[in-house]
C-alpha cells in the first residue's frame, strides 16, 4: 500500500543539498487576516500530503520522526530544487530488501502532474498548517474492520488499490498492466491467510522501478496492531 510520498529521500537528498538553493519561485501561505489564508497551490499540496498519506512516513507536516531512514522534508525541500522533487515523486529513490526499511516508492503513474507541481508548491512554501488539511482520525472500541477501513484511507491504500479494494488503477510495465486489487477470488486464493496478507504489507513487493509503481515496504511504518486492523477490513471487502 503506497504511501505517501511515502519514504526514503536519504539516499539522494544528501548529495543533492550540497551546492543547490531554494531556486524557483513558490507561491507562500497568505497573511492569516486575509479572505483566503493560504496560496490556493499551496493549499492543494497540503491535502495532497495527506491524500497520499506523505505524513505517514515523513512525519506530520514533513518534520521527519516516524523511522530514522525517512527525512524530514521541512530540512529536504529547502536544498532540493523543483525538477529534482518532481523526479523522486515520479521516479521513487532507491529499493530495499529489508522489509523493516522503507524507500520512496514510485508515484508517477498514480499522481497526476498537477498534482505533483502542488505538493512540491506546498513543500516549497515550508509545509505550513493548512485548516481541514489533516488525516482522519481513527476510531477506537468499533471493532477492528472499522479501524481498518479508516487505516485504508490514512494510509494511502486506497489510492492505488482503489476503493472497496476494487483496484483498477494502472500500472502500465507490470505483467497484468494494473495495480491489483485486494478483493476478489484471485485475491482471496493468493493471500488465502492473515499471514499471508500480513506479510505482503510488511514487506512489500518491489518488481521493478520506473514506472511500475511498486508496494512500499510498511513494516517499519504500520504498528502490527494497526496491521491487524487493516487485515480485518481487508477481509470484509466482495
């Protein structure tokens, strides 16, 4: 389940910030009093973050935290010009076998181009507070598959795995051209076990890079409770 901008910058931002500016201009926050408090560009690359569930590997509002091998993005964006941003959104940054260490998966086929120019806008501008721009909260003493279904939308799985589990989102390089969907007889035949499906979300399934859009490692991201939750709703869908 994708994440996010997901994961790790680390590899390549290094190197990068040495002899880069915050060259490009980017639009601001506007001053609070004003009719509209916020840059509408930037405003969209604020929900944008949290749509693709950025804040899940990088932080809440990119100040880092969640694993030591994930940047904080308040500290990335301002040595990373825009074409190189855009690159990674697009491209992802680096693969890793170690299912405990997550890597910044590929968005390109998944995250429209104006969406991206938002989102690094947003970036730009310092990743400020934005109102209404803030991922929903999860349900406690529901039962599991409720938690589940609100971690499916938190978490980003619903971006690519569509929603209900139904997929349909394409991917164009991979062998069946599509993201697969969780639900259905093909599904339930595969990951026939908690296991199973447990194990696929811990790791995730790299298969290639650009642009097959790849499952991103979770298992140094999701709490196992969390992943139970997420088992349980997977398990309720058609």
């Amino acid at each position: 389940m994708l994440s996010a901008l997901g994961l790790a910058f680390a590899a390549g931002a290094a190197g990068w910030a040495i002899g880069h500016s915050s060259a490009g201009s980017t639009k601001t926050a506007m001053p609070a009093g004003s009719s509209a408090s916020f840059d509408p560009q930037v405003a969209a690359g604020a929900h944008i973050f949290v749509q693709f569930a950025c804040a899940q590997c990088h932080g809440e509002q990119g100040r880092g935290g969640v694993s030591p091998a994930v940047p904080a993005l308040t500290t990335v964006a301002k040595v990373v010009s825009a074409v190189q941003l855009r690159s990674i959104i697009d491209h992802g940054l680096g693969e890793s076998t170690n299912p405990t260490r997550p890597y910044m998966p590929v968005w390109g086929e998944v995250i429209s181009q104006t969406q991206v120019t938002d989102l690094i806008a947003y970036l730009r501008a310092g990743l400020p507070s934005v109102p209404t721009a803030v991922p929903p909260s999860i349900p406690t003493g529901q039962g599991a598959a409720v938690e589940g279904s609100v971690l499916y939308v938190r978490d980003g799985c619903i971006n690519c795995h569509g929603p209900n589990g139904l997929g349909g989102v394409p991917n164009p390089v991979a062998p069946d051209k599509v993201i697969p969907p969780l639900s259905g007889v093909a599904f339930r035949k595969q990951f026939n076990t908690d296991a199973k499906i447990l194990a696929v979300i811990r790791s995730g399934s790299v298969i290639g890079r650009a642009p097959i859009v790849s499952m991103p490692h979770w298992g140094g991201i999701i709490p196992n409770g969390q992943l139970t939750a997420l088992i349980a709703y997977l398990k309720t869908l058609k």
